[in-house]
C-alpha cells in the first residue's frame, strides 16, 4: 500500500498560537484505502492537525499536500469542496431534516416546476440518501423520517453517507464512537471498514486504544505537538503506544 | 456483509398522521368556525360563516397580522424573534402617509403613481431597520430578543417623530382604494395578502434559504458546519420580516387613510401567536406558511365571532391566550408521538 502515491501527505508541519507551540514538524502519511489512526494524550495535536488539514485554521511552516498538491484551505467549505469531508463527535446534523437534505445541506439540487420555477428536488435527494445509505450495508425504511428520529449510530452513518455520496477522498473522523453504547461503537467500526473498502483515506482519531487497535493499519502517536512515532497494529501492543502517548 | 435495517428509533407513526398532525391549526380553524355557527343558529338565529359580509371582515381583519406573521415564521424558525415588527409597521404606515402627500404636492403626481410611489416608499424605509436588526444579531452576536427590542424602541420613536405625534391624512382615492377596495367581492387588501403568502411559502418550502432557515434553526453548528453563510442568511431572515411589516404598514395607510405611529402596535403580539398556533417551535427549527395563515385566521376568526355572538369583547384575549397556551401544549405532545428529540 505504501507504493502507491499518498492521498494526504503532511510534511513537517507547525503551528503555534502565541507561545505555545501547538505542532512541531509534524508528518505522515494516507494512503487509499488506508486508515490511520491519531493517538495521543489530550493536548498532544490530534484536534490541531485535523483543523489545518480540513480548512479551520492555517498552519505556520511546512506543507500539506492533497493527491501531490499542497494545500491551505482557507475555509472547511472550501477543504469539502476538494474531497476532504469531516466526520464530527457531535456529529452537525440539523435534527428537524430528513437523511437527504442533511446529505444535500448546502448543496441542495434544483429542478424546475413547469419548466420555469426553481424548486429544491427532493425526490433526489430522497434517491440519492438512499444510495449512499445502502452503500454502506443500511437499508433506510423511512426516507422522510428526519434524523432526529434516528439512534446515534445511524446518525454516524448518515454523516458517513455525506462523505460517501460527495465522493470525498479523505474522510476526518474525529471520536467517531466517544458518544454510543458499545453496539452503536461496533457498528461505527464496521462502516469505517466499510469506507476502507471503497478506497477512501481515513484518519481516525480515538482515545480508546481497542477501538484504534481494531480497524487502524497505521498508528501515529502524537507527544506535546510532535511525532512519538508510527507503529503498525500487528507490530505493536497496547503498551507500546501508551508508553509513546506518555513518554519514556 | 450484512443488510441493516436502519428503522427510526421509537416508533415514526404513518406520513398521513404526521401530515394531519402539522395540519392541526386548520383542523382547529374548522371546529372554530363550526362552533360559532352552531352558536350563531342557536342564539341568534343567523349563520355566521354563511354570509358573505363576515367572510371579507374576517379575511380584511386578519390580513394586517397575517403579514407581519409571515415574515415573522422565518424568524421563529431560525429561533429568532422580532419584536420590533409592530412599530417598523407603524413607521412605514406614516412613511408612506408622507410619501403620499409629498410626491403629490410637490410634484404633482398623479394618483395611481402617487399610490405605487407611497406603498414602495413606506416597504423600503422597512429596509433600514430590518438590515440593523439583522446586523446586530449576525455580527455583533446580540440576542434577537434584545437586538429586536431595542429597534422597537428606535422605530417607535422614529415613527411618532416623523408623524409629529399625530396622524398623517392622505388623500389619494388609488391609495385609499387598495385599503378598501374589491375586485370581484373579494378586498384588495385580500388579494395582496394572498400573492405575499404564495411568494413566502415558496420562499420557505421550496428555495435554499428556506432549507437553510430551517437548517439553522435546528442546530447552528450544523447550518455553519455544512458551508452556509449564516450571518448573510440571518441579515436576509431579518430583512424579510422588515420587509413584510413595511408592506402591512402601507396597506393600513391605505385602508384608513392616514399614516400613525401606533399602526401595528397591538398587532406584533398576535403575529407571534399566529406563528405558535400555526404549529412553530419558539425553540425554532418547525413551522409552516400554511400553519402560520391557520394561526391567523384562527385568532381574527375568535376576535371578530366573540362581538358577532354578542360576547364582550375582552373575552377574546381570554381566548386567544387560551388557544396559545393548548397550542404549544399540543407542539409538545405532537413531538413525542413523531419521535422529534427533545428540546433540554
């Protein structure tokens, strides 16, 4: 996997905000249908990292490439726009909307009624939700059920249906599980393998090692703002990567 | 690989249902009407909806709180509030008694100009207010409730000011005939209201800043998160419903002939309650055109069938305020049975 040419290839990468130096040279790398997991103590430059990748903040020094070509987003919108999607723990999904206009929010389709007046195509969005939806195993039986209706889980995979149906190449998920029950958190799992198997870079980011330990192929460790270093599951155990979390 | 059924929580009751639910203000409206007719035999003799004279009073009676309603749902839904509604109306009520007269006096207009230049005169002063209201809540992140409240203040006392503490007398037989006038039976004032009904529902149900509206309403973050410009869209919602107290402060110029501060001083209470019975959250993201134009008539339906049944008229803000409070009870219940999540 790690011929091919990487999706998103952080190069030494700071950030400081006043005196404190939230990044130091900071790199990695993630491949197509790979996924990296983030780990590090609270304050270690998880949360820092992914806002300068998906367009929250600029970073200081050093390069961030997309597909071979640096970026600085200077808005989220503008990172989605070029295939970063960002999966958040408390999700951003407007309650009172059904899956497809949560999926279309901001990008709504039109059509036009008698061939002059703009209207929004619901029966699209409708089609389209349940498209990204099946692709990833979730045959949704109520289309006009807004996503409040829905459980915690579901609601993680209608986030992930988004990214899915905007083609996104990188998918962000910062403590995709943090907020379900443990069926909820080993169906989250399931759908980040899923988006694996259809060939998306993912970072993942977790406190809880099982879970990262579980669907990451790469674990990179974050100390203070710097690189503790990059250990493969299968290579690894849960020790090693707390005694890099903490040093020593 | 397994196939998951991904069936809402609880369980979502039939579309016919949800539609009947959100269709209760009309679904009361009905039973009201039924009420006061059965009444009306009983008592007096006479029909009450049968007659084609209580039929025009009671649309001309709701028109005026009908338009600052309108503008007022997008607000609501956006989980704003704009109090400052009843005396931007008064404002471009006297606004457009001025405009009247000067254009006329001084330049000799004729009528029909005069009427056209006078009610686009009075909508557009509305501009200035709706865009400082929307300012402040978009960038200066003033709460709605205070932000709005200090624009009654300011409008009100711009209003009164520019009327010199009276009333503005026009006259202009165009303009007077947009306030009292009938095509076909039916009152101009009707006609208009109607057109700004279909032009805001359009707006709400069926464009993206309706979509976003309710979007942002529902969760701030959501609307920001999803790429939309929620400072533009909150300026826009505050404009609108500037706009639309313009448009109703003309209208009253109109039909009474004459400008006054005070034009829709009672009136920003009953477009706030006309939202709620309609079926709107003051939590925001919910309501409905239909729903708000059912709040309406339900409230000019109860004021003008109390004095037509002979009932004194201070029973009717008992009734309305009634039908207020069983309104947002009723809300509350409908969001359990359609699996909404509730507001903490």
């Amino acid at each position: 996997m790690s011929s091919s040419e990487p999706i998103l290839s952080v190069r030494n990468v700071s950030k400081s905000f006043g005196a404190v130096q939230a990044l130091n040279q900071v790199s990695f790398d993630v491949h197509a249908g790979q996924v990296v997991a983030l780990a590090g103590d609270n304050g270690a430059g998880k949360s820092t990292i992914i806002k300068a990748i998906s367009g929250v903040f600029h970073h200081d020094v050093g390069d961030i490439l997309l597909g071979g070509k640096p970026i600085d987003f200077a808005t989220p919108h503008e990172a989605r726009a070029n295939g970063i999607e960002t999966i958040y723990q408390d999700l951003a999904l407007a309650d009172n909307l059904s899956i497809g206009e949560n999926i279309f929010l901001g990008r709504e389709p039109k059509r036009k009624l008698f061939g002059v007046l703009p209207i929004l195509d619901r029966k699209a969005m409708a089609e389209a939700a349940q498209g990204a939806m099946a692709s990833l195993d979730f045959h949704v039986t109520r289309l006009d059920a807004p996503a409040g209706a829905f459980s915690g889980g579901q609601r993680q995979a209608i986030a992930i249906g988004r990214a899915i149906y905007w083609n996104a190449r990188l998918v962000i998920m910062d403590e995709p599980t943090a907020a379900l029950g443990v069926p909820e958190q080993r169906r989250v799992l399931a759908l980040v393998k899923n988006l694996r198997g259809q060939g998306k870079g993912i970072i993942f980011i977790s406190h809880n090692l099982r879970d990262i330990f579980e669907v990451a192929d790469e674990i990179v460790v974050f100390r203070r703002g710097e690189n503790a270093g990059v250990r493969k599951p299968s290579e690894a155990t849960h020790e090693d990567i707390v005694r890099l979390m903490v040093g020593g | 690989m397994t196939i998951t059924a991904a069936t809402p929580t609880g369980s979502l009751p039939h579309p016919v249902i949800i539609w009947i639910a959100q269709l209760r203000a009309w679904v009361f409206l009905c039973l009201l009407i039924v009420s006061f007719e059965i009444w009306a035999r009983a008592a007096e003799g006479t029909s009450f909806i049968f007659n084609i004279y209580n039929i025009q009073s009671i649309a001309v009676f709701a028109t005026a709180p009908l338009l600052l309603a309108l503008g007022q749902t997008f607000v609501i839904i956006s989980s704003g509030i704009d109090l400052s509604l009843g005396f931007v109306m008064g404002l471009s009520s006297v606004i457009a008694a001025h405009a009247s007269n000067y254009v006329t006096a001084r330049y000799g207009v004729p009528p029909f100009a005069g009427m056209l230049l006078a009610i686009l005169a009075g909508t557009l002063i509305a501009f200035v207010p709706g865009l400082v209201n929307g300012l402040l809540i978009a960038h200066l992140q003033i709460p709605p409730f205070i932000g709005t409240l200090g624009m009654y203040g300011v409008a009100r006392g711009a209003a009164y000011l520019f009327a010199g503490g009276m009333t503005v007398a026009i006259d202009n037989p165009w303009f007077s005939a947009i306030g009292n006038g009938r095509v076909y039976g039916v009152p101009v004032l009707v006609i208009i209201t109607a057109a700004t009904c279909l032009v805001m529902h359009y707006m709400l149900s069926q464009t993206r800043f309706g979509q976003h509206t309710y979007a942002f309403g529902a969760s701030k973050v959501a609307a920001r998160r999803a790429g939309i410009n929620v400072k533009r869209l909150t300026v826009k919602i505050y404009l609108l419903s500037a706009l639309g107290a313009g448009l109703a402060g003309a209208m009253y110029t109109g039909r009474f002939t004459a400008g006054a501060a005070q034009a829709g001083e009672p009136l920003l209470l009953d477009s706030i309650a006309a939202v709620v019975i309609g079926g709107a959250s003051l939590f925001g993201g919910s309501g409905t055109i239909w729903g708000t134009i059912a709040g309406a008539l339900v409230i000019a339906v109860i004021q003008y069938g109390l004095v037509f049944i002979n009932v004194e008229p201070f029973w009717q803000f008992i009734a309305v305020g009634a039908v207020i409070i069983v309104s947002v009870l009723v809300d509350q219940a409908q969001r359990g049975l359609t699996g909404g999540r509730e507001v903490e």
